[in-house]
C-alpha cells in the first residue's frame, strides 16, 4: 500500500512538473510571436518610408534609374510574405545595401539634400531603424532562453512530446549588417562672404567712439 502512495506521489510530482516546464515553453514561444509582431510591424513602415523615398528621389534624378529600381526591387523581395526570420533578414539587408547606394546618389544633389520632404523621410526612417535594431535584441534574447530550454534536460523532453521547436534569430550577416543603420547626418553649410568683397575683406568698420579723438575745445571769443 505505501509503495503505491508513494508512486502516486511521485507521478503526481512529474506531472506537475511537466506542466510547469510545459506553462514555461508556451510563455517564451508566446513571448518570441509577440517580438516578431513588432518587428513586422516596423519592417513595414520601413518598407513605405523607403517607396516614398525613392519617389522624392525621382524628382530630383529620374535618370539615375538603375540604382532607384535597385532599391525596388530589394524593397519588393523584402516585403514578399512567406520568409522565415533568418530569410527576411537577409532580403532587409540587401534592401539596406540598396538603400545606402540611393544615399549616396543623393549626395551629388543639393537641391534633393535641402528638401524639406527628403530630410523629414530621411529623419523617420532613422527612428525607424532605431526601433527595429531595439525590437530585434528583444526578439533574439527570448529566442535564445527558448531554443536554451528545448534543446537542455528535462524542458527538452516535455517540448518534444508537445511539438515545442527551436525558432530561428532575426541576425543580419556579413557585410550587410553595416548597412542596416543608414546615417542622415547632415553636412555643416559653409556661408559665403559677402558679395562684392573677397573672403577676409570688406569695408574697413568704424571706430568705437571710446576710440575715436577727442573734439577740440571751442575757442574763446
């Protein structure tokens, strides 16, 4: 009879321990959605910011085609539906390299630098990046605690029995990921010297009056 009860207890503490572990696996997989939700959120906005920039860019130089329909293209393959984190990775990072090349082209336009629109795209798609590079660390640190807990004893036997896998990180490789962070900064403008006179010249000031000589004395009648 007692080793029965003991059997009982034992089960009993296994299986609850099991739904414990189990609890756990659900709450980081849940956990790892939610961040990707946030990433897709702002790979979105990312992707509309970067159509409304190359659009601003056209007016300026409609005849660098090639690098605008670069960056489409890459903008179209980035967003197709159906990758897989590390898949969509890589098509943003090409979108960034193609990006960078448009950025480049832009600066041999001064009248495209000094659009209020381009400036007010460049400036969000900034922010954007920001919070992207923000949500993926948070998405690859709770894939990284779950892929921990699937592949190590005992959590990895419950995951198995309930179809629990690893998830793939959002990492950007290589050369690509320096072109995720594309840098808007703007140049200081040099000001010109006044027309008329050469830089470091100009009409010579006036005097302070502290400065200037003294007026004679009337003279006496």
């Amino acid at each position: 009879m007692i080793i029965w009860i003991v059997i009982a207890v034992v089960v009993v503490l296994l299986v609850l321990a099991a739904v414990g572990i189990y609890n756990g696996l659900i709450k980081l997989r849940n956990l790892v959605q939610e961040a990707w939700r946030q990433i897709d959120v702002e790979l979105k906005r990312r992707h509309d910011l970067i159509g409304n920039l190359v659009e601003t860019v056209k007016g300026y130089a409609a005849h660098e085609r090639g690098t605008l329909e670069d960056v489409m293209k890459a903008r179209s393959a980035a967003m197709a539906g159906g990758q897989s984190p590390a898949q969509q990775a890589q098509s943003e990072g090409l979108l960034s390299q193609a990006l960078g090349r448009l950025i480049a082209v832009a600066e041999a336009y001064p009248d495209l630098k000094a659009n209020q629109n381009f400036l007010a795209l460049q400036q969000e798609l900034t922010a954007t990046e920001d919070r992207i590079a923000s949500a993926r660390r948070y998405y690859n640190a709770n894939v990284r605690e779950l892929n921990t807990k699937v592949e190590t004893v005992p959590s990895n036997i419950v995951a198995n029995m309930f179809g629990i896998h690893r998830e793939e990180y959002f990492e950007v490789q290589g050369e690509e990921r320096d072109a995720v962070k594309v840098d808007f900064g703007q140049r200081e403008a040099t000001i010109p010297p006044p027309s008329g006179y050469a830089a470091g010249s100009g009409p010579a000031a006036t005097p302070p009056p502290a400065e200037q000589p003294p007026a004679s004395p009337p003279t006496q009648p």
